[in-house]
C-alpha cells in the first residue's frame, strides 16, 4: 500500500471508499516498542468524527482497489 491508492474498508456494507494518505504510529520512540500502527485514509464520502477528512483504521481493515 502506498499514498494515493485508492482503497476499500472491508467493515462497510456500502463499499466505501478512500485514498490512502499514509501508516501512523502512536506510542514507543520506535516501531514495536508498545506502538501501535495504522493507516490514514481520506475517505470520499464522509468526514471523520472529529470533522477531519483524514481519519485512522486499522490496517487490516481496508484493502487496495486500485494502486497509483
């Protein structure tokens, strides 16, 4: 997965879809001390819930449709 693909949240019924922005990771200095990692989507129809078009998923729960 890299920016700009476009992608697909397996958890919607509707097929929503995205482009993937990039990975994000929260927690330790460094990957795989206590961090926690996902990917930031802007979706294309909805807004996250704080109001940003950006928001986070877990990176098993979307899926490339398309690559750039």
């Amino acid at each position: 997965m890299k920016p700009g693909d476009l992608v697909r949240n397996k958890n919607s019924e509707s097929g929503e879809l995205g482009t993937f922005i990039g990975f994000r990771t929260y927690g330790g200095a460094t990957k795989g001390n206590g961090s926690y990692t996902c990917a930031e989507v802007m979706w294309l129809d909805r807004n996250a819930p704080n109001g940003d078009r950006v928001s986070t998923i877990q990176i098993d729960l979307i899926e490339v449709v398309h690559g750039s």
